[in-house]
C-alpha cells in the first residue's frame, strides 16, 4: 500500500512506521520535520496542520494514518487537499471522548464528551488555548468530522494507555525505573487493583492488518485481554530489571490526605473509592474498558515481559533526566516515614 502518516517520528507513530516497512508498504511522512533524522529513507513532508497542508496537495495514497489529529480544523484541513485521494483513513482517538470512566466494562456506545463552547473552540483554532484543554471533547469532534468527509472509510481507535520505548508520558517508564532503583517502593491502593495498558507494537501490528483489510467502525484499543493487577505489574518490572524493590501498599485515603495527585505525581493510579476533583463518583471503570470488540476482530497482546524489557532497555539510554510524571524520591521517602508511623499508632 503507498501509507502516508500524518506525525510518525515519535512513539506511536514511529511504531506504525517500523511496522509499514517491515511489511513494505511505500512510507510518506507528513509533520513538522523536526525530527527528520529519525527515519532517513522514508519521504518526508514538510508542513503544519494548523497552517500550511500545501505539500499534500496533488498525491494519492491508499490509506492514511492520523496520529496528531487533536482538533477538528486540522481535520478539515488536511480533508480539504485529500479530498477522495485517499481509500481508508485511521483515526487515533481515545477512550477520553467517554464522558467519565465510572461504570465497568465501558463498551463503544458509552456516553461521549459534550461539545466545548465554541468560542473555545475558536481559541483551540487559533493556538490562544491548549487542546488538551478539552482533549477528550476534541477527539470527539474529530471523529465526528473524518467520517463527514470519508463516510464509511475510517477506523477510529479509541486508544487506551499506550506503553512502550519513546513513551514520553513517563508513566509506565516511571515504575520501570522506580523499581530498577530499588528499596521500599511507596505505590497507592491494593495490590489487585486492575490496570489497563497496550504496547504501541500490538496497537501497530494490528492497525495495519484493519487498514490492509479496509475495515471500519469504532474500536476501544487497550489491554490485555485479561485482568491485569498492579502487583503483578510491578512484580514484572522486578523480574525484568532484576530490582530488590519491596512494595508498601499505601491506602487511597492516605495517599489523598497527602496531596498526592492521581495519575501525574502517582502514575497508573486513579483512585477507586474516592472521587477525582470535580467528580461525583469514583471512576471505577477507568481500567474496565472493555476490549471485547477489538479482540474480536483479531487484535493480540505481546508478554507483558517483552513490553517491560524494551522500555528497561530505553530507560537506560536516555539522556534526559527530567520527568512528566512521578514524585521524587524525596518526597516518596517522606510519605514512606508518615505512612510507617501511621502504620505504627494503629498497632498500638
């Protein structure tokens, strides 16, 4: 197939890229061209999907990737020089179009986010706000506006936690290196607490076998396909690094009443009893999104181990030390000393 893939240097789209050459499909690249080093032999095009989409102009290609697709003026820009140039598009949403994770096995008719106003959307238009204002809110309109322009022609993944080398999120790449580091390791909830996650890999490989294949529709995109718990997460972290880390089960309430922020200063972590600032109900669903739909129609999971080891092995070569996620270990230490006296007055 002649692919064109709209970003493609970095994580998920450099994941779609090794898998297209390794099944020699013909590769154009559409992004900023600030990482252009990344794969030399595969054409590049120069552009900005805010602004100038001219060198799309005038091509042909059987299937495009969208990876970047984070508001609906991009859409109906690159929409406007592809037109019926292409066959099949693949949209990378994500389960954030749901309006909340509260219910268990979340399946692909769940409620969706409500439309933001629109002189926010004007102010996403004209770079005065973030996207990831409404980030969820947005993918929900850019699905919305692929299939306007391609009806029946597009694959929206509704992608979940996306894992592995070049994850720039930190999130699993911080516990990997946490627990390589060793010592008593502070992690929030109980050991059986279920956590969702996917290697970029699986999410490639079976990507392209839907796009080969030309089909369509709505896919929740996350894994495994079984009831993964952080224990044994972790413990998987332990065996690949070889790392002495000794987990200290913290309660929610604890780790709540100490400002520790879900998600960004504890990663994987969304609490299941409490719930998040300007909720109502715990999101207990967040790591129940069913995958039935997507498993159905052919999508796998490499070992966990496999996934563990490559982002190790990335973690060891990076140059930059600054994180996205994650607390340091100062005041991990502190919160280990509150929680052993806590733990200490309730013995006594």
């Amino acid at each position: 197939m002649k692919v064109l893939i709209l970003g493609g240097t970095r994580f998920l789209g450099k994941a779609l890229v090794e898998e297209a050459l390794k099944r020699g499909h013909e590769i154009t690249l559409f992004n900023r061209g600030t990482n252009k080093e990344t794969f030399p032999e595969v054409e590049q095009l120069i552009g900005n999907r805010d602004s100038d989409v001219s060198s799309l102009e005038n091509r042909k290609w059987d299937v495009v990737m969208d990876t970047c697709g984070f508001a609906p003026h991009q859409i109906k820009k690159i929409a406007a020089v592809l037109g019926n140039n292409i066959q099949h598009y693949t949209y990378i949403s994500s389960i954030s179009a749901y309006k909340d994770w509260i219910p268990l096995n979340i399946t692909e008719d769940y409620h969706l986010q409500p439309m933001p106003p629109d002189n926010k959307l004007k102010d996403v238009e004209e770079g005065k706000i973030s996207p990831y204002e409404y980030y969820g809110a947005l993918k929900v309109l850019c699905e919305t506006e692929t299939e306007k322009h391609w009806p029946g022609r597009v694959l929206h993944i509704r992608a979940g936690l996306l894992v592995g080398s070049f994850d720039y999120s930190d999130r699993l790449p911080y516990w990997v290196q946490r627990v390589a580091q060793g010592g008593k390791t502070l992690v929030p909830g109980r050991p059986d607490r279920p956590i969702q996650l996917i290697d970029v890999k699986d999410v490639a490989t079976w990507v392209f076998d839907m796009a080969e294949n030309r089909k369509v529709g709505t896919f929740n995109v996350t894994g495994p396909d079984y009831e993964l718990t952080i224990e044994e997460l972790l413990n998987t972290c332990k065996a690949v690094t070889n790392g002495d880390a000794e987990f200290v089960w913290a309660d929610e309430q604890f780790v709540l009443d100490h400002k520790i922020q879900p998600w960004t200063e504890m990663p994987l972590w969304i609490p299941e009893h409490f719930p998040l600032e300007g909720e109502t109900e715990p999101w207990k669903g967040a790591s129940f999104i069913s995958v039935e739909k997507a498993v159905n129609a052919g999508l796998s999971f490499r070992p966990l181990k496999d996934t563990i080891h490559d982002v190790y092995q990335w973690e060891k070569a990076r140059q930059d030390s600054e994180r996205k996620t994650g607390i340091s270990r100062e005041r991990e230490q502190e919160l280990l000393e509150n929680w052993f006296q806590k733990e200490k007055k309730e013995t006594l």
